[in-house]
C-alpha cells in the first residue's frame, strides 16, 4: 500500500486538528485550565481520537485497494477549521474529509468498502474495553475515551445520510446496514450518556 505526499499530509493535518478540535470540547474552556492538563488531554486525544480516525480512514483505502482501486485520503481543510471553531465555541462537528477511490466496482464492494471504517470503529473500542473497565489513571482516561469515541464514530458513520458510510452500506444491503447500525447507535448512546464523557 502507498501513500503519496500529498495523502501523507493531508492525514497528519486531519489527525493533528481533529485532536485538538477534541482537547478544546473535553477542556471546556480550555483556557483555563494549566498547561500541563492541556498537554495530557491534548496526549489524550491524539492517541485515541487520533487513532480512531486514522485506521477508520485507512480501513477504507486497505479494502478499495483490495478490490482493485485507486484510493486517497484527502482532507477537507474548511471542515477542520469548522471542526476547531466549532470546538471553541461549544460544539463539534467533525468532517475531517474522507478516502476516494476510483475503479470499476460493484454495489456490494462499495458497501464492504464503506463498511470497514465503522466496523475497524467498533474493533477499537473492544480493544480499548478492557482499559476503560479495568484500568486506573490514566490508562483509564484513554479507555474511557478510546471506547466513546469509536463507538461514536461508529454510529454517526453508519447514519444513511448524504455522503456517510451508512448511505452506502444501506444501499448495498439493509440487512447488514441494520445489523450493524442499531448496535452501533445503541452502543454509542450508552457510552455518550453512561460514561459521561461528554
């Protein structure tokens, strides 16, 4: 798998904004908090919002790349400086741009395709389960965090609206669309809302 330049910047502008779009919402306001607390939160975000984002986006590519196309990660730059005003000022919204590909390709490798972010998602928050639960510290903070955010991920991905993942699963097959969205969605909720992250 290669990355061009241009690809290799663009991921590491998004991964960059998106943790700090992340550390400001979390630090609410930031600006008061001491700068040490900022630089952990801002560790916080880059090794769990910034993970979740990154393999989300190369899942995509890996799987384009599989069934034969030509695929790139680009940012939308707009979108991250919305992501980091929003952060500012209350609220987040996160587009940080997607993976494109090109190819002769099926509606059911265009669903698997779209599929593989959400699904790496739900991967990671199993994986960061076991820290959220049975951790201490800081440990726990990444656990807490690593798992509400891939599950969010997940979820708000999955949503059949516009562009998302889930217009696209949805499309190919509503039996998986559904098995994968309701779980998520419930999933996330409880996380959102029994963790109490945000």
């Amino acid at each position: 798998m290669r990355f061009s330049t241009r690809e290799l910047l663009d991921l590491g502008v998004a991964w960059i904004a998106l943790s700090v779009a992340f550390m400001i919402i979390l630090l609410r306001p930031f600006y008061a908090f001491p700068i040490p607390v900022i630089v952990e939160q801002l560790a916080l975000s880059f090794v769990t919002v910034g993970v979740a984002f990154l393999l989300h986006e190369l899942a995509h590519k890996v799987v384009a790349i599989r069934f034969g196309q030509i695929a790139e990660f680009r940012a939308d730059y707009g979108m991250l400086f919305v992501a980091i005003m929003g952060a500012l000022i209350g609220f987040l919204f996160a587009a940080p741009g997607a993976v494109y590909h090109q190819g002769r390709s099926t509606l059911r490798e265009n669903g698997l395709i779209a599929l593989a972010g959400p699904i790496t998602n739900l991967v990671l928050a199993a994986l960061f389960a076991p820290l959220a639960f049975f951790a201490s510290g800081f440990a726990a903070s990444i656990g807490n965090l690593g798992l509400t955010i891939n599950l969010f991920l997940a979820a708000f991905n999955m949503v059949p609206f516009g562009p998302l993942d889930g217009n696209t699963v949805k499309d190919w097959s509503l039996p998986v669309f559904v098995a994968v969205f309701v779980p998520s969605a419930a999933l996330a909720l409880w996380a959102l809302f029994g963790l109490g992250l945000f």
